[in-house]
C-alpha cells in the first residue's frame, strides 16, 4: 500500500503536466491539432482516472491510519485506567493504616 501511496500522487501529476502541455502547445500552433487526436482524449481519460483512484487510495489509507491511531488511543487508556483501578485498593489500605497508627 505505500508503494501506491506515494507513486500515485507522482504519476497524478506527471499526467497533468503532459495534459498541460499538450494545451499550450496547441494554443501557440493550433495547424498541428494536437487537442483533436485520439491520444489527448486517451490521456484526458488516464488523467481523471488516475487522480479518481488516487483519491480513493489516499482516502482509505488516512481511515486506517486514523482507525490505528484511536485504538492505540483506547488500549492506552484502558492500560491507564486498569493500572489506576489496581492501585486504588492499595492506596485506600495504605490511607487507613495510617491514620489508625496516628491515633
């Protein structure tokens, strides 16, 4: 998963950059036509694609991070909480005792 992670970003953009090219190239000399071959309407479609599946790649991995982060979150407490519940029996003893042995 981190190999998409991180190539899919890159290849979103390389993508875009070649379609950005392509438009400037046919504003300065529209005789070639390079916006009305079948290859710009190939990369058109690559480029939504791959930055539709970017997206939904980079979405689903930042829910599972989150999802591991909250139950590390969890466990954390409940360890917190569970060490505090066993101590707190040994703390009431210890404040009885000693207030007997001033006494």
């Amino acid at each position: 998963m981190k190999f998409w992670r991180v190539f899919m970003p890159n290849l979103c953009i390389s993508l875009w950059l070649a379609l950005l090219t392509l438009v400037i190239l046919d504003q300065y000399n529209p005789p070639l036509g390079l916006l009305e071959y079948r290859g710009f309407l190939v990369l058109v479609a690559l480029c939504a694609f791959s930055s539709l599946s970017c997206a939904i790649l980079l979405y689903a991995d930042a829910r599972k991070q989150a999802w591991r982060r909250l139950r590390k979150a969890a466990e954390a407490r409940a360890a917190r909480h569970a060490k505090s519940v066993d101590e707190a029996p040994q703390a009431c003893y210890n404040n009885t005792t000693e207030a007997r042995n001033m006494n």
